[in-house]
C-alpha cells in the first residue's frame, strides 16, 4: 500500500491508524535504537561493555560510509540513551579515536545540519 499525503503532513501524532506506515517507521527505529543500548548494558564487564560500543560505533561509520543514514541514526541514538551516557567507566575505556568518530556521527545526524 502506498503511503499518502496525509501521512507526511502529521496526520499520525492524531490518529495512528491514519499514517501506519510513519509509525512502522517509528517502532523500527525505537527498537532498533532500543537493541544497540541492551548489548551494551547486557555486557557483564566494563571492557565488554566498551567492546560493544567500540563495535556498533564501527558499525555507524559502515552506514555513514554507505549513506545507509536511517540506520546510522538509530545506532546514534542507542549509544547515546541516558544509560549508556552515564557508564563513566566503560567510556573511559573507548578509545578517544572512537569517542570522536562517535561525536562526527552525532554531528552528521544532527538535525540542526
């Protein structure tokens, strides 16, 4: 099914069964977002922890490489949840290399460029 004009225009913050296919959109991106912060958090170690987040940081520059944009936004915004900020330890593990990596990424997602 096609998506319609409505759709685009904000129709769906109303009436989600108007825009079904902005709010697929929208779930696929929350779990997404979602799954990249839970490997991290399901790691039992700080050094695993920061494995993974030096993984999917890896993984963003892949999609930024192939302009793969949807998806690099979603690894963004899983490695940048409150829960994943706030494990001081585990950052101070990520190489500094792919802490600005990670900040180049958030500046290419960013929605004020």
């Amino acid at each position: 099914k096609a998506v319609v004009s409505t759709q685009s225009t904000g129709a769906w913050v109303k009436d989600k069964e108007r825009a079904p296919h902005i709010c697929s959109i929208m779930q696929r991106c929350d779990k997404m977002s979602n799954m990249v912060a839970s490997e991290v958090l399901a790691g039992e170690t700080a050094t695993g922890r920061a494995k993974t987040i030096t993984r999917w940081i890896t993984v963003a520059k892949l999609c930024r490489k192939h302009n793969n944009f949807a998806s690099l936004l979603q690894i963004v915004a899983g490695l940048t949840f409150s829960a994943i900020q706030r494990l001081k330890f585990t950052w101070s593990l990520v190489t500094s290399e792919m802490k600005n990596e990670l900040n180049q990424l958030k500046d290419v997602v960013s929605v004020s460029n």
